[in-house]
C-alpha cells in the first residue's frame, strides 16, 4: 500500500495541476471584465500559494501512505479524489461555461473536504498537518472569493 498510496497521491497532484492548467486562465478579456471583490489577493499571491499547495499535497500523500494505516490511507487518497475533482469542477464552471455560482458550490464543497484531510495528515505527522494549514486556508479564501464574484457579476 505504501507505494501504491504514494503513486496514485502523486497521481491525483498532477490530474490536479494539468486541470486547473487547462481551465483557469485569468489573463484573458472576460476574467478581467469582471467586477473584482476589493479584497482580492494579488496576483502574486495566486503564483506562490499553488505551487506550495502541490507540492505539499505530494508530500502529504507519500508520509500519509508510508506511516497510517492501509485504510487512513484509502480514506485520505479517496477524499483527495474528490477535493480534485470539486476542484476541478470550480476551474471549469467558473472559466469555461462562467457559470459563476455552480463554480462556488463546487469550491466550498473543497474547502469542507479539507477538514478531514487535515485531520488525516495530523495523524500521520503534526508537522505535516500543519503543512496543510495553508493549502486549507487557501481554498477556503477561494471559496469565498469565488462567492464573491457570483454575487458581483
């Protein structure tokens, strides 16, 4: 399981970074016709967050295949299914058909599914639990600021 757990964990990171690479495009002219919430991050930000989030998400699935259990580890690989697939869902609602409010449903849902990913990689290692923390933070700002903009447009 430890290195099976490790291939599909990486796996899912990189159907993760190829999806959102080919829905999420913010410097074309309908992203940035939008009305923007005032509290928007910096561009910036979005450049430095994600890569962080990857690679920890990576690094969480190999520590969490190696050190729990064979059913922790299922468990954390099958909720980490999900997360991307909601993730990705968010990507394509909100940039390819703009439906702006199927796309915050779809990021909240993410946000939620990260609480027992969380959890999970507490057990596994605290300082990989807290390794998480921003990839959690992070999705859950998202979350709102996909909100955000449903209202807004």
């Amino acid at each position: 399981m430890k290195i099976f757990g490790s291939v599909v964990g990486i796996a899912l990171v990189l159907i993760y970074i190829v999806g959102s690479g080919l829905w999420v495009n913010t410097g074309d002219n309908w992203y940035r016709s939008l009305n923007q919430p005032s509290w928007q991050p910096p561009d910036f930000i979005f450049g430095v967050i994600w890569p962080y989030n990857f690679v920890v998400l990576a690094i969480a699935s190999v520590i969490i295949s190696s050190r729990l259990s064979s059913v922790l580890t299922v468990t954390w690989l099958s909720i980490f299914a999900v997360t991307v697939a909601a993730a990705l869902t968010w990507a394509y609602q909100f940039y390819v058909p703009h439906n702006l409010s199927f796309a915050s449903i779809a990021l909240f849902a993410t946000a939620a599914l990260t609480l027992p990913l969380v959890a999970i990689a507490f057990k596994a290692s605290v300082p990989m639990g807290i390794a998480l923390l921003p990839y959690q933070g992070w999705v859950i700002t998202a979350s709102f600021l996909s909100y955000t903009y449903s209202k807004l447009n």
